[in-house]
C-alpha cells in the first residue's frame, strides 16, 4: 500500500483534504434550488462508498509495504472494525445536519460555525488520545480559529431580510453538527495500526524513532509511525486496520447508517414539507452526478487525511483537514456572495475572520515542525 514517509508531504495532503472537504458543498448549490438536499445526500453518501472502495482497491491493495485490502479484513479485529464503523455512524448524522444548514443559512455560515467548532473539539480530542505536537502552539491555534467562529456568526446575523426563526435553525444545526462531527474521527483514528518495533533493549536509534513514554506503555515494544521505512523494519500491528480498509469501513458507517438517520430526515425534515421517496427517481442525470462528484470530492480529502495522520499525527492531520471552514468561507463569501446584503462594516468582521483562521492553522502546522 501506498504511504507518506515526510511531514511535508503529509502537510500538503492534509492541504488537499482542506480544498476538498471545503469545496463538496458547492455541489450541493449546483444541483439546484428545487433538488432538495435530503435527495442529493443520497447520492453524496454512494459518492463516498464508491471513491473509498476504488482507493482500497488500487494503491490500498498494491505495493511491498503493509496488508493488501483483502488480507487487512481478514485479520481485522470485530473492536475495531467497529470503531471504524461508528465513526461513519457519528459523521453522517454531524454531516446531514450540516447540508441542512447549508440549506437553510449559507455555506459560510454553516462551514465555518459548524466544522469550525467541530476543529476546535476534534483536535482536542485526538490531541488527549494521542498528545504529538507543541500543546502551546496547538492550543493557541485553535483558540484563533474559535475566535473567528464567534466572528463569523456576529457578521451572519448582521445580514438583513433574514426570518428570526429560520436564520436562528441554521446556528443551531451548525452547532449541533460541529460536536457531533468532531467525535468521527477519534473513532477512526482509533481503528489505526501503527507499527511496532519488537526489541529486548531501549537504545538510541529506537527513541529516535518513538519516545520513552511509549516504550514503556507497550513493555517489550515500540510504537512508532506508519512509514514505508519503519514497515521494513518492524511489522503493522495486528488486529487493527490500516488506512484504506479504515476509510471503507468507515464509509459503509455512513451508508447503512443513512438508511435510519436520512429516511426520518425526508419524513420530518428541518424545513419544507416531508419528502416522498419517489422523489428521488424523478431527478435527472444532472441532479444525481453533483450529488456523487460531491461525495467523491469529500471522499479523497478523507481517504488522504488518513493516510497523513500516519506522519502528521491524528490531531494536526483533523485539525488541517478541517481548516475546510476557510476554504468554504471564502466560496460563499466571494462566489456565492451570501453576504452581499450586509452593511459596510460586516466586511471588516468577515476580515477578522479570514485572518484568525489563517492565523490558526498556520500554528497547527507549526506545532508539529
């Protein structure tokens, strides 16, 4: 299987899952206005499954280092199996309320309110469950970044015309999104393996490679990173999955998972009336592909974000993919120009902004260098 061995190049992965995770959402725009998002989410949620299951497929089932796809499912462990598949369960019910925020206030309100909140407690998270990274510069960052999320919600409410109720949905929805979405990948990047060096004495070439800490928590062994060079000198843990076999399981959470969370969506949706399920057939060509070019788009910044954790950690990895709030402000703002009815003044809050998350992720990657 294919794996990064250099920060940089984790980073730069963990850049493209930025784009990626920022960007899907505007398939959801050009599938139009009478597309209704509990019907275009269908075809976001098989646009994931399928893009998961081509990477595991390809460069998740080829190569000299780690476990071919098939002999990964093989060996895998129900435990973390399982975790995998929560954390689908935990990302569909965060995401669908999220597109129903799209729906209801804008890209970039619900981006950056509810992924952007979901960044804060996700690197929290993963940074307690696996504490790499200078704590100060990652705690710092973070607190930017939630500084622009209060931001960003004062400017939104400057908007005017807006319905009290309807405008006050869409907060909540993005709130609610962003506690559940910051749980999925904890349950994903628990589902790793990593690599583990067997050795009878702690010497220098060892703790160049883990830490103490570890050496001592796992006695006889030594954690150390999913890279091409540790595989050839240590062996993937046993029982867990790697990368790509996490990622499809994770994206079959997310599909059986919809079945249940979707169809009470379309029967009592946040807004407008129930939606038959026959609706659905009665879409064209053009309505069911955004819906699939969308989930596929989130699914490559997933499937590579992943893979970074490896190098990058979980918490840098999760909180640099999720500096997809920037990237979707910044197409609501300047390209569906969500906020062209606001006063003068709403555009030096929208800098303020801008300028805190930039700030922000600019001391995740730094935390880890």
């Amino acid at each position: 299987m294919f794996l990064v061995e250099s920060y940089s190049i984790a980073v730069l992965f963990c850049f493209v899952t930025m784009l990626c995770w920022g960007s899907w959402a505007n398939t959801q725009k050009l599938a139009g206005k009478t597309w209704r998002y509990e019907l275009f989410y269908w075809d976001y949620v098989l646009g994931v499954v399928i893009l998961s299951l081509i990477f595991a497929l390809t460069i998740g089932n080829n190569g000299e280092y780690g476990r071919g796809f098939f002999a990964d499912l093989a060996q895998a462990e129900t435990t973390y199996l399982f975790s995998a598949f929560m954390g689908g369960v935990v990302f569909n019910i965060a995401n669908i309320l999220l597109v129903a925020a799209i729906a209801i206030a804008g890209m970039s309100v619900a981006f950056p309110v509810g992924i952007g909140l979901a960044l804060v407690l996700g690197v929290l998270l993963n940074y307690v469950a696996k504490p790499e990274g200078n704590p100060a510069l990652i705690f710092t960052g973070i607190a930017l970044v939630a500084a622009a999320i209060i931001i960003n919600a004062i400017a939104y409410r400057k908007i005017p015309g807006q319905q009290k109720g309807v405008s006050a949905k869409g907060l909540i929805l993005s709130v609610i999104c962003g506690v559940l979405m910051s749980l999925f990948y904890y349950f994903v990047a628990s589902s790793l393996a990593g690599v583990v060096l067997n050795t009878n004495v702690l010497t220098v070439e060892n703790l160049q490679e883990g830490t103490q800490e570890q050496f001592i928590k796992h006695g006889q062994s030594l954690t150390v990173l999913l890279t091409a060079e540790n595989l050839q000198k240590g062996n993937l843990e046993s029982g867990k999955l790697t990368p790509y076999t996490a990622n499809f399981i994770f994206a079959l959470g997310i599909l059986l998972s919809n079945f249940i969370v979707n169809t009470l969506v379309m029967k009592k949706p946040f807004v407008g009336e129930p939606v038959p399920f026959g609706d659905y057939f009665k879409g064209g060509v053009r309505d069911h592909l955004w819906g699939i070019i969308g989930g596929g788009i989130w699914a490559v910044g997933m499937t590579l974000n992943v893979i970074a954790s490896g190098v990058a950690s979980p918490a840098v990895a999760y909180g640099l993919g999720q500096g997809a709030t920037l990237i979707s402000a910044v197409w609501g703002v300047f390209i569906w120009q969500e906020f062209r009815n606001a006063p003068k003044e709403t555009n030096k809050l929208l800098g303020a902004m801008f300028l805190l998350f930039i700030v922000g992720l600019g001391l995740l990657i730094w935390a880890k260098l």
